[in-house]
C-alpha cells in the first residue's frame, strides 16, 4: 500500500530552477554572473552561521 508523498524534492528543485530563470532571463550575460556569484557567497554565510550554531 502506498502512501501520499508528504515531501515532493523534484518539485521543489524544479520550482526554483522556475523562479531563478524569470529572475535572470532580462539579465546581461555579465549581470547573471554576478547574480550567482553573490548567491554563492549568500549561501557561504548561511553555511557558516550553521555551523557556529552547532558548535554550541
């Protein structure tokens, strides 16, 4: 017997594949660069707050 999925990963992935697109589909190639260059270094900080949380 199978169950509702709770959690769909693929969804979810393919969501924000979505919204990134529309928000760097008007962009320069130079503009996108740094669009992910800084997303790059916003997930580093988020990364790096988790892990002084966990060394509690």
């Amino acid at each position: 017997m199978k169950t509702a999925k709770k959690f769909d990963c693929v969804e979810m992935k393919r969501a924000a594949q979505r919204k990134i697109r529309r928000q760097v589909r008007d962009m320069t190639p130079e503009e996108e660069i740094a669009f992910f260059r800084e997303g790059g270094k916003e997930f580093e900080r988020v990364v790096e707050k988790a892990r002084k949380g966990s060394r509690r």
